[in-house]
C-alpha cells in the first residue's frame, strides 16, 4: 500500500489503480457486447459498442501512463473501494446476456457511464489529495461526455433499438 495513504481519495497510486480497473474492465465488456451486437446483425449498436470500447482503451492508456510517473500499487480484489457507488463500470454490464435487446443493453450502457461517472465524480468531492482531486474532476467530465454520447445515440437511433424482438423472458436488470 502506498505510503502516503491508503484510499483512492488520499492516495494518487491507489486512484490509479481503481481508474485502470474501471476503464479496463468496462472496454472488455463493451468488446463483448460489440462483437455479440455484430452476430446478432446489428451493426449500427455494434459501432456504439466498438466506440465506447475505444474511449475505455483510451483511458486506459492513459491512465497506464500517468502511472509510469508515480509510484504503483497493486491491490487484491477485495481492496478496491468504489465509495459507495452503486456500481462501478462493470457490474453494470454483469447481468448481460446474448438474449438482451439492444434497447437494454443500451440501458446498461448508459448506466455503466453514469456509474463511472459518479464514482469520480465522489472521488473529486471527497478527495484530500490535491492531485487525485483534480483528475478525478477531469475523468468525470468525460465520463459526463460519454453519458450524453449515449443519451444523443439513443435518441437518433430508435429505429435500430427497435429491430430485435422483445424477449419473452427478459433478463433482470438491476436497479
Ligand atoms: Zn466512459
């Protein structure tokens, strides 16, 4: 653990680590969704999918890079604290499935933004790092970026949401 804190809020490694988890996890799952969008024949979501995958990849990246500056953490599973956020990235997509209709996965989507979002969003307002304080302020406003990507996506493309069929034993979403 770092030694100049032990939370994503006091610790800028520690941030680091929650950050390259999130935005990892969560292009995996949108790759995921992608390529089962693009069997599925359904491109036009397949490049939302591939698109929000970039953005994760992206972050990622950079994120990894930052890194190379400071000084690195590696934390077990049960040492990441999303602070109370309901969902990180990825548990929002956790319940995905090849039968979900792309109105729904547009739903996770959304909802795996606004998670990503309000986790660092919390991160910014609780921080009493200095420097976590402010990029988490500037990871949200692009999660805040990608949460209107989707909405603006979801509004031009009824028609696409509508192709598939509703499924007659749709998968729980959480609420
Ligand atoms: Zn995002």
């Amino acid at each position: 653990m770092s030694k100049s804190g032990t939370s994503a809020l006091d610790s800028l490694p520690v941030f680091f680590a929650h950050a390259l988890a999130l935005e990892t996890e969560a292009a995996e799952r949108y790759q995921e969704l992608a390529d089962v969008m693009a069997v599925h024949n359904n491109p036009v979501a397949a490049e939302l999918f591939q698109k929000l995958a970039g953005y994760g990849h992206q972050h990622a990246a950079e994120v990894r890079e930052m890194m190379e500056n400071a000084e690195s953490v590696s934390l077990a599973p049960w040492e990441y604290d999303w602070g109370g956020v309901e969902a990180p990235e990825t548990s929002a997509m956790a319940d995905a499935d090849y039968r979900m209709t792309s109105a729904h996965v547009m739903q996770m989507a959304l909802k795996t933004e606004q998670a990503a979002h309000d986790y660092y969003a919390s991160v910014a307002a609780k921080a009493t790092d200095d420097e976590v304080r402010r990029l988490a302020q500037e990871f949200a406003e692009e999660e805040a970026g990608h949460v209107q990507y989707v909405k603006q996506w979801i509004a031009k493309n009824p028609v696409t949401l509508e192709e598939l069929p509703e499924d007659d034993d749709p998968a729980h979403m959480p609420e």
